[in-house]
C-alpha cells in the first residue's frame, strides 16, 4: 500500500484566499483524523471521521475551517479565508478500529502551508 | 489547556548512551499512551505503545515506563544511535479514539 497521500506537500497562499488540502486514506481504514503542528502546540487533533462521518470537530479553530469526507478514500481541508496564523504543517492519519484499542494512527508526510 | 506536556523542547545525547524523554499528562482518565518519532519532512510514525495496566513495556532498544500516580511517562532509548535523531511525540487517548499529543522533544544523537 502506498501509505496516506496527501497533497499538495506545499502551499504559499495569500491571505484571504482559499486553500484546500487533500487526503487519500489507506485502503481499508476506517478512521480518518486532521492535525495541525505548530513549535507552540506540536501536534493538535483537528477533525476526525469515522466510516466518512464527523465525530469530532472540536478542535477546528473557527468557522473559516471546514472538512469534508465524500467517501472512504477522500477528504478534504479548506481553510476559507486563509490568515497568516493559519501556517502550519497539516497532517492526515488514517487507522482500522482493532475492536478494542485504537490500532497505530497512520501519518500522511503532511502540506505545509504558508499564508503571506 | 496542554493534557498532554513533554516540557523538554530538545535533548542532545552522546551515541551509545541512553536517551531518556518525559512526558506528563493531566487527565486521569488516559488509558493509553504511544510514542511517535517523527523526522524532518515526513509524517510522525508510531514507535511504541502502553496500556495504564502495565508500567512498562519495551521493544528492543526502546523502553517504555508508566507511572500513574505521577502521571509522567518516559521513553528511553538504549543504546541510542545516529538514526534515532528525530522530534518523539508522546500521546495519550482515553477513549472515542482520539489521541492527545504532547509538543514534541527533538532529541539529537551525536557522534
């Protein structure tokens, strides 16, 4: 298996404008999650979805981010209007629910994102 | 609010010894604890995991302790080698499979 695709790996954007990122999951996992590293927070869970459906939106910052999950092997980030704070390096992780502990959270290589 | 703590930003340790990194949590309600090494460029990968029934487990040159009534974990790498320069995330998921991640240590191994 090719592993968690996302793209694209790097997106300088100006502020105001609209980003999107993607994300192909590994085939046959059932999980999908959205993080944000930061130097101050490291890792922060955004999203996740179960079976292409939202559980948890807690952590999206504002309403200017939004996720979407069509089907099992695509989501997508959008950030609409980008802002300068919204540079980071975005991850996507897949994992299949081992029934009774979460199985090993697979990491896409990430988009880094730069809003000028 | 950080659950999840590691208060160490960066470690630099000789090749051969041993690395040790700490991580503390707040919520007693954490389960289960994994590490992530991440290098540059790439997404973290899953080294090693814990369940709060156990107080260590170890996999090779790497061993994790738990200790629940300090709420402080740690990974420790023995001998530490050249490739094992990398930032190490620990994490903490207490249910609804959601991980909490600490800020990450970049820990430098030096010849």
């Amino acid at each position: 298996d090719a592993g968690v695709i996302q793209s694209p790996r790097h997106e300088v954007t100006e502020m105001g404008q609209e980003v999107t990122l993607r994300c192909k999951p590994i085939s046959g996992h059932d999980y999908l999650f959205w993080y944000r590293q930061t130097m101050m927070r490291g890792l922060e869970l955004l999203i996740y979805f179960n079976n292409n459906v939202p559980i948890d939106d807690s952590g999206m910052p504002e309403d200017r981010f939004s996720a979407k999950m069509p089907n099992a092997s695509f989501s997508t980030l959008k950030i609409q209007p980008s802002e300068p704070r919204d540079s980071a390096v975005y991850f996507c992780a897949s994992s299949l629910y081992g029934g009774t502990k979460q199985e090993t959270q697979y990491f896409g290589p990430g988009t880094r994102l730069l809003v000028l | 609010d950080q659950q999840v703590k590691q208060n160490s930003p960066s470690l630099s340790v000789q090749e051969g010894r041993i690395s040790i990194l700490n991580c503390d949590y707040t919520n007693s309600m954490f389960d289960y604890f994994l590490w992530y090494k991440k290098y540059p460029a790439e997404g973290p990968t899953f080294l090693i995991s814990i369940s709060s029934i156990k107080d260590k487990n170890e996999d090779g040159r790497f061993t994790v302790f738990l200790n629940k009534s300090a709420k402080h974990l740690s990974l420790h790498i023995v001998p530490s080698q050249p490739g094992d320069s990398a930032v190490y995330f620990c994490a903490a998921e207490g249910g609804a499979q959601k991980l909490v991640f600490g800020q990450g240590t970049r820990l430098t191994i030096n010849p």
